[in-house]
C-alpha cells in the first residue's frame, strides 16, 4: 500500500517538474525577420501581443477550473485513464499561474525593447 502511495507521490512530482519546465517555453520566440532587422519597436509589439495571448490563456485555465468546480465529477472522468486521478483543478491552478508569469515576462521584455526606441 505504501509503495503505491509512493508511486502516485512521485508521478506527481515528475508532472508538477514537467509543468514547470514547459512554463519557461510558454513565450514563443519572434519572427526571425524582426530579430534580424533589429527593430525594437515591431519586437515591443510583438511582445506585447504574446503577453496578451498568455493573459487570455490564464483566463481560459481559470475558466476551466470554475467548470471543474461546478461539476467536479466530470473532472474526474476527464483523468480517469487506468491511472490515479490528476486533481484537475490544482492543474489549471497551476497552468494558469505559468501562463500568467509568463506573460509578466513577455511584458517586461517588451518594455525593455521600448527602451532601445530612440
């Protein structure tokens, strides 16, 4: 019994890792055309437009965990895949919060190419 518990424990652990790693590659990366010209004010732009895409993803993460809530039984047929049972809910808490802290970061980049604006 204890060896399962063990199990689900550490699968946990390695999804709550993935997460967290696949949070760092949330921003994608600009056009290769606005790098290689160097223009500071499309890259703001663009930034500025991702961090608005990642907010609008945090929102839907938090929509999905008020549907989970309202109907908690159909969240847990959503993981029911012949291994223990993910708490959905968490797991949008915790997307949202990747997405969310990824827009922060998208933000802070298009201001810093704002500063390079003569």
């Amino acid at each position: 019994m204890e060896s399962i518990w063990r199990t689900r424990l550490i699968n946990m652990f390695v999804l709550l890792v993935a997460l967290g790693l696949s949070a760092c590659s949330f921003i994608a990366t600009p056009p290769a055309d606005l790098l290689a010209r160097n223009d500071q004010m499309a890259l703001a732009v663009w930034y500025e437009n991702e961090a608005a895409r990642l907010h609008q993803k945090a929102k839907e993460m938090d929509q999905m965990v008020e549907e989970y809530r309202r109907d908690p039984e159909r969240a847990q047929r959503m993981m029911s895949h012949g291994s223990p049972k993910v708490d959905f809910v968490q797991q949008c808490y915790i997307l949202a919060a990747a997405y969310r802290n990824a827009a922060t970061e998208a933000e802070t980049l298009a201001k810093s190419h704002r500063e390079f604006i003569p």
